[in-house]
C-alpha cells in the first residue's frame, strides 16, 4: 500500500513537472515567438548588406600515366632495359596535380598576376597566399579522377578568371618539371647523353693524336676491338642497373641475384677477351688498343643512351602532359554567398533555443527567490557577485 502511494506520489510529481514547463512557455509564448522572429528578420537585413560572393568552377582531366613504348624493344637494349622500371612514376596522377595546383609557385603566380595583396588588402605576400587558400579550393574526384578547381570573389569574372589561371599556371609549371615517367626518364636519359658525348669526344680526340703502324692493326682486327667495347658498356650498363635495383630490392632478392650473376659473368668474359687480343700486341700497339677501345665503349654507351633518349621523347610526346579542360570557368549568374534564407533561418532557431533557455533559467531564478533557504543562498550569491563586481 506504501509503495503504490510512493509511486502515485511520484507520478504525480512528474505530471506537475511537466504541467509547470508547459505553464512557462504559455505565458512566454510571445517571447518565444515575436524574439526569434525579429532577430531572423534583422539578420535577413543584415545579410543584404553583405556584400555578394561568386564561384567560378573549371574542371580538368590530367594526363594519365600511359605503357612505356621502351618496353617494346627492351630485349634490343640489353641492361640498359632495367633502368626503365626502376623509375616508375606516381600511380595516382590526380592527387599529384592537386598538390601542384597548392603549391607555392602556382599560389605567387596567381598572387602576382591578379595583385591580390591589395585586393586582400595584405600586405605580406604570406598573408595573400593564405587568403587565396581560403577562397580558393581544389579536389579530385575519388572515380573519375577529374580535377575541380573553385574559386570565390565579390566580382563574377575575375572569379572565372582566376580559376582558369589556376589551369594556366599549372601547365608552365609541369613544364619545368618532370611529372610524368616518360619525362623523369627522358630528364634522365638526356643528362646521361651529354655526359657521354663529352665523353665520347675526348675519347676520339686522344685516338686521333696516337699514331699506330699497319703492323699493330693487323695483330688486332677492328671487330676484336669492337667486341670487346661492346661487353665493357654492358658491363657498365649492368653496374647502372644494379644501382637502381638497391634502391627498391633487397641483397636477397632473386632477380637482384640473377642481375649480380649476370654482371660476374660478363666481367669474366670481358678478361678472357682482354687476354686474347692484347696478347699479341706490343709497345705503341698496346696504348692504341687501349685508345681505341676507349673510343668505342664511348660510342657504344653514346649510342645505347640516344637509343634510350629517343624513346623517352616520343613517350613524352604521346602522353602529352596535356592537361585537358573539361569545363572551361564562365562568369556565375548567380551568387554563392551569402544565402539570405539560410541565415535567416538558422538564426532564427539559434535564438528561440536560446529565449527558451532563458525564460526556464529565469523562472527557476524565480521559483527559488519564493523560497526561503533558496532566497537566502541566492541573496548570499548575488552579494558575493557584487562584491566582486565592486
């Protein structure tokens, strides 16, 4: 009999709590309604007075990343053929461009060529760069790998503008640099070329100030002499490869085993064909062989590197690095900032939370100011306020 007493009690109780909110927000029920009202209202005003954003939008497709045309004739190219794998490009070409078109050298040069520090009214061009971060942003879709570039401003075409310039600074940046594969070997390739032209030019020089008699060319053919430059350049060629190899293998790996076995057994030819032909001249004839064999591994490694150059070039040129505009920026019609009836409404509701808020904070305020030890330690609070306040 206690307990459902105790427990009609405190249903009761319950029902009276709740009866007592919905007292208190019928008799402030025009607070709630004509407060939040009027500050949707103000900032519905206010937002007239902001002055309007545009966004501009252009879309690229960036150069994808295409087979090596080298490969096909890796088999003609000997060792030379494992410096082509050793410098694969990124696999995902969009994020790298994205990181392009953040970059630094892409932000200054918008900067610049728009005079943004005074239109940010900055006057550090770091201040400037992080404003244009700001109202600016680029992403890459996740499926179709299309590049979108947005910018915002108060004026409609600049906005267009720079989102294109965005496209147009991009490209005078790849080209001094070595995105794609085909370019990084190409960069490679055309450094290794005029390194063995130098070479090759030294190399024939000194061959045409030896002179040698008929007698020597005799001992030693022409073919000999070539032969044996041909497994020097391979064996230089295999050491360049192994070199590569270390950087993504380790010791233990089998194809980096084989490119060492390789490597063992053309040196140990290239000595027995050294034996053979040097043994049989002598004198001014062993310093000729030596110049001409010089002479020859130069030419060899010059031609095996034009051959590697070329191909470079044509996969460049195939790919392109075309950077291809799917949508072109046009000034917007409309503008993107600030949405009036957004704010308007968010405003709106932000203020009613807080009026009924503050109309339950101060009946509580109210219903303890009626009680005796609540009025008291509330007296005792706002003293102690004023105190301090004091």
């Amino acid at each position: 009999m206690d307990e459902a007493k105790a427990a009609y009690t405190e249903q009761d109780s319950d029902e009276f709590s709740l009866l007592d909110l919905a007292l208190v927000l019928a008799e402030n029920l025009r607070v709630l309604i004509l407060v939040p009202l009027a500050a949707g209202l103000a900032a519905l005003g206010i937002s007239y007075l902001i002055p309007p954003t545009y966004t501009a939008t252009t879309r690229i497709l960036p150069p994808a990343q295409q087979q090596s045309t080298s490969a096909a004739l890796a088999a003609q190219l000997g060792s030379l053929a494992g410096l082509v794998g050793g410098s694969a490009g990124l696999k995902n070409s969009a994020d790298q461009y994205v990181a392009l078109l953040k970059s630094r050298s892409v932000y200054d040069a918008i900067i610049q060529r728009f005079d943004l520090r005074k239109l940010y009214d900055e006057r550090y061009i770091e201040d400037a760069r992080k404003e244009l971060e700001k109202q600016s942003r680029v992403s890459a879709g996740v499926k179709d790998g299309i590049i979108s570039i947005e910018v915002d401003d108060r004026d409609p075409k600049r906005a267009a503008d720079m989102a294109n310039a965005f496209v147009e600074e991009l490209r005078n940046l790849s080209k001094t640099l070595a995105i794609t594969e085909a370019a990084q070997r190409r960069l490679f390739f055309e450094e290794q070329l005029t390194q063995a032209k130098d070479n090759l030019t030294k190399s024939e020089l000194t061959l045409r100030g030896s002179a040698v008699s008929e007698a020597t060319l005799r001992t030693v053919p022409q073919s000999a002499l070539e032969a044996l430059a041909r497994l020097k350049a391979q064996i230089t060629a295999q050491e360049i490869k192994l070199a590569s190899m270390r950087t993504f293998m380790t010791d233990s790996n089998p194809e980096f085993r084989l490119a060492i076995q390789e490597l063992v057994a053309l040196r140990a030819e290239l000595s027995k064909a050294e034996q053979s032909n040097t043994s049989k001249a002598t004198g001014e004839g062993v310093e000729y062989i030596a110049k001409y064999r010089d002479f020859k591994y130069h030419e060899t490694l010059f031609e095996l590197m034009a051959k590697q150059y070329e191909l470079a070039r044509l996969d460049e040129a195939r790919e392109g690095a075309v950077i291809q505009v799917v949508d072109a920026a046009q000034p917007p019609e409309r503008k993107s900032k600030p949405k009036k009836a957004l704010i308007a409404v968010l405003t709106t509701l932000a203020v009613f939370f807080a009026t009924v808020l503050f109309v339950f904070v101060r009946q509580a305020f109210r219903n303890m100011a009626g009680q005796s030890k609540s009025a008291e330690k509330l007296w005792r609070l706002r003293r102690l306020l004023w105190l301090r306040r004091a």
